[in-house]
C-alpha cells in the first residue's frame, strides 16, 4: 500500500480547518426564525407540568384542540439553555451541530467516495444544499444524527464485520434520543435502513440467494427493526406525527420551505435569481435523474439475467433519498446522501476516472465553487459583506425581524389575552408574554382551514379593516400587532381601536370592548406613568400620537433631514423652496404630525408647480385632522382642475398612492381619478 504523501495529508488538514471556520461563519448568525420560541415555551410548560401537552396550550382559537409534541427533549433542552444561561449559547449549540456535522461528513465520504477531491467536492456541495437550513430549529440534531447513520447507511459498518451487538446497541441509543428530539427527522431512518433492506433483498434473489447476499441482507433488516422498535414508544413520537402531518397539511402553502425545490427558481418566492439559488432548485431533478437512470440500468441488468452490479441497497438508498430531496425544499441536502449512495454503488467504475489529475483539479474547481456561491448567499447578498456578517454575530435576533421593543412595552403595561398579529411574530410573542398572552398563530401551523383563511385575508392591509371585523366576529381577541402602519391611511375607527404603541418595530392597538377594559386600564397607566396627560382614552390617543411624533422627530438622522428640508425653504429660487417645504411636510406627516405637515404641503404647492405626490399628502393630511371639508377643495383643486391637469406633473404617484387616493376619495365621497394604465 502507498503511503500517503506528507502534502496531502496537509491540505486535508487545512480543508477541515478552513470548513470549520467557513462553516462556523455560515452557521453562526442572529436568529431569524420564529420556531426556536414556541420550543422554548413548550420546554417550559413541560418543566412545569411534569408532562407532556396533548391539546394547544399556546393558541386561543381552540384551547381543546389535539396537539402533542414529538420534539419534547429538544425543548427541555432549549428553555434549560434559555433560562440558566442565555439565548447565544443556544445559538453556540445550533451552529457547533451544524459544524460538527460538516466535519463527520469528510471521513464518511473520503472512505464511501474514491478520491479525496471528490469527497471534498460533495462536501461543499453539502454545505451549500444546507444553506436554508442553518437555523436555531431541532433540525440541527437531524444533521447531525443523520451524519451518524451514515456509516451504517452506506455500507461501512458492515463492510468491517466486527461486533454486531454493538452496532444494534449503538443505532437504539441514537434511534431513542433522535425519536425524542425530533421524531419528524428520526424517522428517516427506519425508512432509510428500509430502503437499503429492499435493495439489499432484490440482490439476493437476483444473486441466487448465497450466503453472502443473506448477511448483507441481515444487517439493515436487524437496524431497521430496532429501530423502529425503539422509536414507536418514545413520548410523543406516534401522536407527535400525526398531529404534524394534520398541521402540515393545511400549513404547507403559506411556508416557502414546503415548496419544492424548483420555487428556487422563481423570483416571487425566494427573490433574485442567484447561483446558489440554482443550485438548490436544480441540482435535486439532476440526481433524481441519475438515481433513475441507475435504476433503469439494474432493471435491465435484472431482465437479462445478470447479477447485480455494485450494492443494490445503495442504489435503493439513493433513489429514496432523492425522491424526497425532490418533494419539499427543506430535504434538498438529502441529496448530498443520495449522491454518496451513487458512488458508493459504482465505487468500482468510478475509482479509476477519479484518479486522472483532471478529474482531481476539476473537483477541487467545483469545492471552490459551491464555497463561493454558499459565501455569496449567506455572507454577501444576505449579511451585506464579511465585515456586517461577523458584526451582526452579536445580535441574538436578526434586528427588525420581530418586535422587540413593542412586545417589551407590552410586557410591561402587564397586558393579557388574546392576540392576534403578523403570522411571522407567533412564536416570538408566545416567548416574551406567555402564559399572559395566547396567541393566533406561532409558527407550527396548528390552525383550522377556516382560521388559516381568515388569517390570510386579514395580512392583507388594504382591506384590514374589514376582514379583522369578520375575524374577530368569529375568533374574538384583545390585542393586535403588526408592522406600522397597521391601517394603510393611518386612521381607523375609534369606537372599536385604541392604538397603544407606536415605533419603527410594530404597532399595538386594542380593542375596545367591556371585556378588555382592564387592558385599557393597564395601557393608560402605563403612558400616565410615561409622563403623559390625558383624561380619558380618547385624549390619550391624540396626546400618543403627539409624543411619538416628538420622538421620532428627535431621531438624529431625521433631525438632519428636517433642517434640510428647512434650509431648502430660504433658497432663492422657487423650485428649491417647494421642495423644501414639501420634505419637511412629508417628513412631519409620517410622523404623525397632520397639523404640521398639511400647511407646509399647501405652501409647496402654492408655488405654482404641480406636484401629485405632494397634493396627495395634503389632502390626506386635512383628513386626518378631521377637516373633511377643507380636504374636499384640495382633491378638486389639484386632482380635478384641469389647468393643473395639464402642467407636468413632478411628483407623479405610484401604485401604492393611487391606491391611497382611491381610499381618500371613497372616504371623502368624491371620485377618483382615472389613471391611464402604467406602461
């Protein structure tokens, strides 16, 4: 046997050291995934209760409803990890799996895959399948776990021989904590080993069934089999399934996860087309494709009476594998273990053209590659550069993903009930303010077909507030939450809304009702507390509306900008004065300040040019200050006049104002114009 040469033994050193650090930096990022929250609240019910829940503890739709969890362990695990320590090193735990699972997959594929630059080269391909996986989610264990069957999967095990009571004691022990924490990813592999089995099954039939054939056959039979047995006692893990598969069912079409892979492809579910994008979406039909043509190949071997070439179970395997690698775009790195299956079962064939120094360097080509379109992605279009993705590394949560700051407030005016909120909030609400607080929905999709429905309309702002009405007809609630602002015009009726808070994260209304009077209460010594004045709820609104408008103002870069648009003012040419005073409207409008803006608005437009744009947030500001009337004229005069009509229009509105406009004219019972179409 030659020995290895001293260089080569250096660059695989120096690949694991540079895959540990690149997956670490791919892996350890702020969390963005609201998952990870209703885990560690369960985690929390569990300690608490001493047992498992077998109806929704979280949601208020139907508090009787069936649920029980399958991911019980994982949670214990994760709110442990919460409370005694902090949240980062739930992050350590997630990315470390994710690392250590890259690193367990170059051994098990150098001795599965001939030639070194081959097995490098699956493994970066690996890590770029995994990219969207990366998450704070029990997935992580999955990768981890599945890199620790691998050996027995793909033949190593038993290739050695050597101590069998040891292989079975070792898959029961990882078949029971992978069954306990995540049942949903623990059972690939029964149904992997199974695959093998079969495979293995048509070899000794198609082999004349010898005693070599039987063995072989034996072995994935005998795992399989413990570790199904293992498996199907395990807390949760029958019930855990099956509620999943319900919740799945009516979930799957608003998660872009559940799509398949080719939804990379397309740039209204995962936005620009990238390489890596490509990969993802193509790569998965590319390997169905090979494991079918293999499959082709052994059939025809099978018609013409000849034995199997290669290890039919692998084959089996892959074919699976990639089968379900096709079915949902969270599957797509099981392809990494259909292709290892693929050499596994030409091993023989392909070890020679593996060894041409072409072959070699075009692998080490291809591991660079996949490298830069995972660096890219991860680092370079979605952490905006090396610099921002090691910075960002500080932030527990992705800033701006959820509402920190609002639910903070929340929290501390002490509110209860019933939310209702953005679908992508759930869990982390459920996190900040549970047992206080149910809510709607949290990101495990357990919700009925009717409440899915609803919850679809209501994210639709433009209709809001209709269809929070019809919901709330049917499923009542207390508080709502969405990213500001919540009502498109920024007014909503006031009998039936109370805004509480107000900031760049979200905004908080309540409802008014006899029922949520105490929520009322709490809200309003809050902001009493806050140094606001007010007599009543009604006051308070406007006096909110005051002081938001005073701190956003106060923000620096918005200070900056309003002395700007001051200084534009004082110019001598006219031109630059209504854009001045028109800034300094609009800047006082978005923060609240109708009174403010609609007469700075009014002096830009007085200066003889025509300005849609800022005609538009005139008109909309009188009608927030409650003057309908003086609203009225300025819709007429700037939208109906037709010398105006006629002048050039230098702020013409896009989609979204025209469909503002429209809202203020129903609202001020005038009618809208008619835009030609847009070309």
């Amino acid at each position: 046997m030659t020995p290895t040469p001293r260089w080569h033994r250096a660059a695989e050193w120096a690949f694991l050291a540079a895959l540990i650090g690149f997956g670490f930096l791919l892996a350890f990022r702020p969390n963005w995934d609201i998952d990870i929250f209703w885990h560690i609240a369960t985690g929390q019910w569990i300690v608490t209760h001493g047992r498992l829940p077998n109806t929704d503890i979280f949601t208020y739709t139907d508090p009787e409803r069936p649920w029980s969890s399958f991911q019980w362990l994982y949670q214990v695990l994760s709110y442990e990890m919460d409370s005694r320590t902090s949240f980062v090193w739930i992050r350590i735990l997630h990315a470390g799996l994710f690392v250590a699972t890259f690193v367990a997959w170059v051994p098990i594929l150098r001795r599965v895959v001939p030639g070194r630059t081959v097995a490098a080269a699956l493994v970066m391909l690996g890590v770029a399948l995994s990219l969207d996986r990366l998450r704070v989610r029990p997935e992580a264990f999955n990768f981890l776990f599945l890199a620790a069957a691998m050996p027995w999967l793909l033949g190593l095990r038993d290739r050695v021989g050597g101590a069998r009571g040891y292989d079975v004691a070792a898959v029961a022990v990882l078949s029971a904590l992978w069954a306990s924490i995540h049942a949903g990813g623990a059972v690939l592999l029964p149904l992997a080993l199974g695959a093998v089995a079969a495979g293995r099954f048509v070899d000794w039939l198609a082999s004349g069934r010898t005693l070599a054939t039987r063995k072989a056959l034996g072995f994935p039979l005998i795992l399989g089999a413990v570790s199904t047995l293992v498996m199907l006692p395990m807390p949760g893990f029958v019930q855990g399934l099956l509620s999943a598969r319900s919740m799945v069912q009516v979930s799957a079409a608003l998660i872009p996860e559940w799509q398949p892979p080719v939804a990379y492809l397309f740039a209204d579910v995962t936005g620009p087309l990238t390489p890596h994008h490509l990969v993802c979406g193509a790569l998965p039909y590319l390997v169905l494709l090979l494991a079918g043509l293999a499959a082709i190949g052994l059939a025809l071997r099978l018609l013409r009476r000849q034995a199997p070439a290669g290890d039919v179970g692998l084959l089996a395997l892959a074919i699976l594998m990639a089968v379900l690698a096709t079915r949902t775009a969270r599957f797509i790195y099981l392809d990494l273990l259909a292709l290892a299956a693929l050499a596994g079962h030409y091993r023989e064939r392909l070890g020679p053209w593996t060894r041409r120094p072409l072959v070699r360097w075009s692998m080490v080509a291809v591991a660079l590659l996949l490298a830069w379109f995972s660096y890219d992605q991860s680092v370079r279009r979605e952490r905006h550069g090396l610099t921002a993705a090691v910075t960002s590394m500080a932030f527990d949560q992705q800033p701006g993903t959820f509402p920190e700051q609002a639910t903070q407030v929340m929290a501390t005016m002490g509110l209860k009930g019933r939310i209702f909120h953005l679908s992508a909030w759930g869990g982390y609400l459920l996190h900040r303010l549970y047992p206080d607080c149910r809510v709607f929905s949290d990101g495990r999709g357990n919700f009925s077909v009717r409440e899915r429905d609803l919850m679809v309309l209501a994210h639709r702002p433009w209709e809001r507030a209709e269809h929070l009405e019809a919901l709330h007809a049917e499923f009542p609630f207390d508080i709502v939450l969405f990213p500001p602002p919540m009502f498109p015009l920024k007014d909503w009726d006031a009998t039936r809304w109370v805004r509480i808070y107000a900031g760049p994260d979200a905004e908080a209304f309540l409802r008014r009702s006899p029922e949520n009077q105490r929520n009322l209460e709490r809200a309003a010594a809050y902001w009493r507390l806050m140094g606001l004045r007010f007599e009543d709820i009604d006051e308070m609104q406007v006096v909110h509306r005051r002081m938001t408008a005073a701190v956003a103002l106060s923000e620096p870069a918005t200070a900056g900008a309003l002395a700007e648009a001051d200084a534009l003012t004082r110019a001598p040419e006219s031109a630059r004065q209504a854009t001045g005073w028109f800034r300094g409207g609009v800047i006082r409008f978005e923060a609240g300040l109708w009174e403010g803006a609609a007469w700075r608005l009014d002096r830009a437009l007085s200066l003889g040019m025509r300005h849609d744009t800022a005609a538009l947030y005139l008109v909309w500001a009188l009608t927030l200050q409650g003057n309908p009337e003086a609203a009225r004229q300025a819709f007429a005069r700037h939208f109906m006049d037709p010398r105006v009509l006629a002048a050039k229009d230098r702020g013409p509105l896009n989609a979204a104002a025209r469909r503002i406009l429209a809202l203020l004219a129903d609202r001020l019972s005038v009618a809208a114009p008619q835009w030609a179409p847009d070309p």
